[in-house]
C-alpha cells in the first residue's frame, strides 16, 4: 500500500531530526567548540544546536519545496564556513540529499545550478582550510557523494520522465484505436444502411407517378432500413456511455433531507441488444434484396461457436463488401461463401460485375438491367450507377483490412479477371472453438 502524504512528512521530519544530531554530534564536538568566533552570553551553548536545526531544517521541507530547500542548506554551509567549521563534517549529509531532491524532481538546468554551487562550496572550504593550515580535509570524497547523489537524482529524474511519457503514448494509442474502432462501426452501419435509402429513395422517385404501389413498397423498406440503423446506433452509443462508468443502468441519489422539489431521476440504460453477427445475414441479405441484388448465402464445412469479435468482424466484412456491391458494381446478384474450415473462418463476396446494356437514347429513362428485380436500374450510359448514388472513393475496404488484421487474419479485394470483383477473408479461430 502507499504511503499517505501525512505520513511522509512525518517521516521526513524524523529524518530531519536525526541529521540534526549527526550534525551536532560531528560538527561542534571537543576542541571545534572553541573555535567558534563568537562571544556573549551562554553564546557557545545555544549557536551549535541551533546552527544544526537550520541544516537540518531543507531536509523536512526538501520534497515541497526542493529549490527554497537548497538554497537554505547552501546559507548554512557558508554560515558553517564562516564559523571556520568544516561543511565535509555533518553538513554534507543534509546537502547531499537535497541535492538529490533537486536533480530528482527541477530541470536539468536547476540541477546543474545546484550541483556546481555545491562542488564551489567545496572549493572555498578547500582553499580556506589550506589558507589555515589544516589541510584541504575531505573535499574531494566530499565532492564525489555529491556527484553520486546528483548523478542517481538525474537517473531518478529521467526514468519518471520516461515512465511518464510511455504512459501518455499509451493513452494516446488507446484512444486512437478507441476511435478507429467506433469509426469503422459507424462506416459499416451507417454505409450500409443509407445506400439502401438512397437505392429505396431514387427508385421511389423513379416509379412514383406511373408504379405508387412499388413507391410505397419503398417507403415501406426505407422505413425497416432506418429503424435496424437507429437501432444500432442506439446500441453502440449505450454501449459507450456504459463503458464510461457513472450512473447509468440506476436512478441518481435523491436529493438531501428537507430539500424541495422533486428527486432527479438518472437517465434510462440506453438498451444493449447483442452485436450482430453471422446468425444475422438472413435480415442482411433481405435488405441488400430491396436494393435491386438478389444474395446467395453458401455456408461449407460444420458449423461450429465462433469468438464474438470474429464473428462480429466476419459479419461487418459481409455487410461492407455488399454495400460496395450495390454501390459500385451494378451486379444485380452476387455470391457469400462462408466457409468453416480446420482453425479458421473464410468469409468470400463475389459479384459478376455489371452486364452490358444498350446506351439509352438521350433524355430516355434508363431502362432495367436484365435479369434484375424492377428496383435495380442502370444509370445513364450503362454504367451502372444506382439513382441517389454518386460515385466516390471511401474507407470501405481500408476497414476491411483493419478488422482483418485486428484478429489476426488475412485480407484480399481485388478485380476478378474480365469481369467482377471478390473480397476474401481469412480469420484463425482459438483451439478451442468447436
């Protein structure tokens, strides 16, 4: 368990008090109290103590404050040098762990401050002691802790630094696939879905005056479409308001004793219906259906459980590749192969690729393509686009790839030769899917 805050400054207040006697123990003992250059009353008896309470006083206050801290303990040490005691003595074990506070916690160019006011500090005494007669002392093993300690508070400095940044990348690519991940759901439910309006919508227009009964069948199928697509998208949104935690699913505590007005109730639990998957392409394909082409589903080898986000996966891979087929191809048929075999899912759309027509006379309404269910009409100059629809590059196949590499699998879409197109699917399922 952590430490509580409290508890540290406790600890560093007992710390504190231990180099306080260090200090006084080392410092001013023997023959060094009378070398203090002081006189007065009782001056000798009340300077040592409270010279050590000073020195100790940046070690309690060294994690708050570790500037203020060190610039308190480089006063003292000049104060000790003035009282012509040595810093090397007591007062090096205070500076060396604020020294290591301040290289831990400021900049690198507060630490180097610190570091070179400290090994100046030394000089000084260095050159002083020598100007005395009594030698440079210990300068120099003095000068090396220091150095240590500032070289392990740097260390410390950087490897939070460190730390903190792989932390801040790790959220940062958290949310990018967070928002990778709900982009490719809107692109297939929303794709899907609004191209079949669209197809609905133009043949509507198309057949509106001469056909009301198939206008009306197709209001009738842009109404379903629109429902199945709120649906999802009331289930992703519930879905991610859940994730985020608060009080959903639970009424909101009431308000206090005595308070007026009425208690607030907590917004209702968007529903979570279960995610499609494969079980669902009956529905799928009736609606690609009421876009003008007709799905032929062909399932090989013994159905077994597939892991949920595969499943989900193979299930958005169909839908895309159908909606690029009404999109796009001007088929008015295509195939789905969804094949169990040993360890893997293979999921397998191909179309024929659009039948040649004739080119309408200018300002002729563009005839059916043969073949096609009355809804499936060639747009001006054979090209088979659908009414309502304009052609245009889009992320389709791109998330394809994605969901495929996600699980692990392997992903193809290309032409087929002469005429068609096929978008292939590979998923590997766990040993234990049966």
């Amino acid at each position: 368990m952590r430490i509580r805050r409290t508890h540290w400054v406790v600890l560093d207040y007992v710390f504190a008090a231990v180099c306080a006697l260090i200090i006084f123990g080392t410092l001013f003992h023997g023959a060094a109290l009378t070398r203090l250059p002081v006189t007065g009353w009782h001056a000798r008896e009340w300077l040592p103590p409270l010279l050590a309470v000073c020195l100790s006083i940046p070690v309690a206050i060294r994690r708050r404050e570790p500037v203020l801290a060190f610039a308190i303990i480089l006063a003292g040490c000049a104060w000790v040098l003035v009282l012509r005691g040595e810093i090397t003595r007591g007062p090096v074990l205070p500076l060396a762990i604020v020294l290591y506070a301040v290289a831990a916690a400021r900049s690198r160019r507060a630490a180097l401050i610190a570091l070179v006011a400290s090994l100046a500090l030394l000089t000084v005494q260095g050159v002083i002691l020598s100007l005395t007669g009594r030698g440079a002392g210990n300068a120099v093993g003095a000068g090396l802790i220091l150095i240590i300690c500032w070289m392990i508070g740097y260390s410390v400095r950087q490897r939070r630094s460190y730390a903190a940044r792989l932390q801040q990348q790790a959220m940062q690519n958290a949310l990018t696939a967070e928002r990778l991940r709900i982009a490719r759901e809107l692109h297939d439910v929303v794709a899907h879905s609004m191209t079949v309006v669209a197809v609905q919508a133009g043949f509507g227009e198309y057949v509106f005056d001469r056909q009301p009964g198939e206008a009306r069948a197709a209001l009738a199928a842009i109404q379903t479409v629109t429902s199945e697509a709120l649906a999802d998208m009331q289930r992703m949104l519930g879905a991610l308001r859940q994730a985020g935690g608060g009080t959903a699913g639970g009424a909101a505590p009431g308000p206090a004793a005595g308070a007026a007005g009425p208690p607030v109730q907590a917004p209702a639990a968007a529903p979570l219906a279960p995610a499609p998957s494969l079980a669902d392409l009956d529905r799928l394909v009736a609606g690609t259906a009421g876009a003008g082409v007709r799905v032929e589903v062909l399932r090989t080898g013994p159905a077994r459980a597939i892991p949920a986000g595969i499943d989900l996966s193979a299930f958005r891979i169909v839908q895309e590749a159908l909606t690029n087929v009404v999109k796009h191809s001007g088929a008015d048929r295509c195939l789905v192969r969804i094949a169990h075999g040993a360890g893997q899912l293979c999921v397998e759309v191909t179309d024929p690729g659009q039948r040649p027509v004739a080119t309408p006379v200018a300002g002729a309404r563009a005839p059916a393509m043969a073949g096609a269910p009355a809804r499936a009409v060639a747009g001006p100059g054979g090209t088979g686009a659908r009414p309502g629809l304009a052609p245009g590059a889009g992320h389709g196949i791109v998330g394809m790839r994605e969901r495929v590499s996600l699980c692990g699998g392997e992903f193809a879409a290309g032409p087929l030769p002469g005429r068609g197109f096929r978008v292939t699917a590979r998923f590997p399922l766990p040993g234990g899917a049966r």
